[in-house]
C-alpha cells in the first residue's frame, strides 16, 4: 500500500490543481462547496466533471446531465475491464468494485504499468491520497470563486480549456484520424448551433448528438488495430498448451 501511496502523491498533487479550476466552473454554475466535494468524490473525472457542471449551469434536463456524464466517462469501463486483468483469480468482487471506482487515466496508468499480477493495496494507497485531494480541490476552487477577483477568476475557468487541449493535441500529432475528428467537433458543433432545427436544441443534447455521430463513424471507418498482432500470437499458443 505505502508504494502505490509514494506513486499517487504526484497524481494527487496534479489532481489539486486541476479540480481547483474545476472548482471555479462549479462556482458558477451555483453549487455549494459540499456539493462540489460531493461531486468529486463520486465522479473522478475532469471531463466529466466540467460536463457535469457546465450542464448544470446551463439548466440541462436530469436526464441530459446523465447521458452526457455517462458518455464523457464511457472509456472508464473499458479501462476497469482491462485491469481487472491484472488481478490474481482469487481476488475477490469487493476489491475490484472498489478498484474500479477510481479508475481514472492516471491511477490506470500506474497501476497497469507494474510488472506481473496487481495487489489491490497498490490501488487503495494511490487512491487514497489521489481521491482526497481531487475533491478538495474542487471544495477549495469553490470557496476561491466566492473571494477572488473577477480577473482571476476568469484566468483559473480558461486553465481548464487548456487542460484539455494539452489532452487532445498530442494524441491527434500522431493519428490523421483523431486530427480530423477533432476538426469535426469543432465544425460540426458550430453547424447545429446555426441550423434552424438544431439551434433550438438545448446544448446538452447537441453535445450528445455530436459525441454519438462521430464516436461511431471514427471506429467504423477507422478502428483501432492491435499493435503488436505478431506477440499475441505466441502468447495465445503458449496459453493453449499450459491449458
């Protein structure tokens, strides 16, 4: 546990910056601090979380806040099966539900990355020095919005947007596919906030629209191939003879 401890303190310390800023969209879109600690700590997200907020503050429907947070966070049950994985057989359902509930890129990263089985401990000591401090963050960011000046309260909402574009720049450098996703967003978003049906949809529902339609037409015309199909091969042969 005292390992997967040492490894979350960079994590969590990141975590407190970010979620600050998460903090002061929060703010604005009206919550009290402990409803923002709340938030945090059951939706370790910084995407989802500025959707959550964002959509809140935009009086988006019960029902569109929940979509939308679920299709923000989609790629965490892809993740949660992926290290279940790395669990010995023997562990039991109790440690993996509480495992997956703090699979965030991070913690996943780390705790993938360890070589052979994973000892749920790893995970219980990186969150637990990850999980508070996201949610203070955004506790603090709250109580920061009500007392900073206007200036700087600008300043901290557009680190966020920043954020996220240190998030999508790397990974569409690499990949056409992802470059002309992205340009597909932005375009795509400004058309159905100009086009005589489409603008009359609440901003929630075009953001749903527009993360289903091109989610699904990037993994049909251009889905993700294994990486090494060569190494898998053996290590199935391999699998087969000890079975």
């Amino acid at each position: 546990m005292l390992s997967g401890f040492l490894a979350g303190v960079p994590i969590g310390l990141g975590y407190f910056a970010v979620s600050f800023s998460l903090g002061i969209v929060a703010k604005n879109a009206g919550l009290t601090p402990f409803q923002g600690l709340v938030a945090s700590f059951f939706n370790l997200a910084s995407a989802g979380e500025n959707a959550l907020f964002t959509s809140i503050q935009e009086g988006a429907s019960y029902a569109e806040i929940a979509i939308i947070t679920f299709i923000v966070n989609a790629r965490y049950l892809l993740m949660s099966c992926s290290l279940s994985q790395k669990f010995p057989r023997e562990t039991n359902v109790v440690h993996r539900l509480v495992v997956a509930f703090a699979v965030t890129d991070e913690l996943f990263g780390i705790a993938y990355s360890r070589p052979g089985k994973l000892s749920p401990l790893f995970s219980y000591g990186a969150m637990l020095v990850a999980v508070p401090l996201w949610s203070l963050g955004t506790y603090f960011g709250i109580i920061a919005g009500s007392h900073l000046p206007a200036p700087v309260i600008s300043a901290l909402s557009v680190s966020l947007y920043g954020m996220f574009i240190a998030i999508i720049i790397p990974p569409a450098k690499k990949d056409i596919a992802i470059r002309i996703a992205v340009a597909a967003s932005f375009v795509l978003s400004f058309a159905l906030s100009v086009a005589p049906l489409a603008r009359d949809l609440s901003s929630g529902t075009r953001t749903i629209i527009l993360t289903v339609l091109i989610s699904a037409a990037a993994a049909l015309l251009r889905p993700i191939k294994d990486e090494n199909p060569a190494e898998t091969e053996p290590e199935q042969k391999i699998e087969e003879n000890e079975k």
